[in-house]
C-alpha cells in the first residue's frame, strides 16, 4: 500500500524499505507520537513558553518530515524562527495541532491496510 494522501505521504518510508512490517512499524510509531505531540502543543498554549516549543517542535520535526505531513514543514520553520509568542506563533500551534488531529484516524486506517506478513523471512 503506497498510501499518496492529501495530507501526507509515506514515500519516504517505502524509499527506505519495502518491508511492510516496517512500513507498519514507523506508521505506528509516528501515531503514537502525534498523541505525545498534540498533548504538548496543548499544554505550551497555556505555558506560553517559546523556549519549550521550540524543544517540541526541534523533537516533532524529523518524523513529520518523514511522513511528508503537508503543510507542517512551514509551520515548523516559522516556529522556529518565532522570537516571541504572539498571535501568529498561538495561530501556527493551533493549525499544526489540527493537522496532527485530522491525520491520526487517517493513518489508524491506512494501518489496517498493511499486511504484515508474518513469515518474514519468505519475503
């Protein structure tokens, strides 16, 4: 399953292998983070603390770049380069919230689709 969706894309993935066992590895991997990394924009939107974002999002950047999630890569940078929580840097944590929200069940199916095979080794 070459899953190619709006929001993202795990070419990447199948660039580094075709095993589907790892393929379902990553995946899961990633969404289990989304979970970490929601719950710590959440937390940073009452903290207020630039500092700990930029932490969080320094941490977020590798596997959101590796699921190719559209639209984070520029939201990370302008978080990045943010000097002061305003408006703006508030308005980038709630879309990049959003977007972890809306891709996880999307992922959690694409799981289902991947067939792991049990038996490796014949692969």
């Amino acid at each position: 399953m070459h899953a190619d969706h709006a929001l993202y894309s795990y070419n990447y993935l199948y660039k580094i292998s075709d095993n589907p066992t790892f393929i379902h590895k990553m995946i899961t991997l990633f969404i289990n983070s989304l979970t970490e990394y929601t719950g710590d924009l959440q937390q940073l939107q009452e903290t207020k603390v630039l500092h700990d974002l930029k932490r969080v999002v320094h941490k977020l950047k590798p596997s959101v770049l590796s699921m190719e999630v559209k639209g984070a890569k520029e939201i990370i940078t302008e978080l990045e380069e943010a000097e002061k929580w305003d408006a703006e840097v508030e308005k980038k944590v709630a879309q990049l919230k959003r977007v972890f929200q809306q891709i996880k069940p999307m992922m959690e199916k694409d799981l289902k689709k991947i067939k792991i095979d049990e038996n490796p080794s014949e692969s």
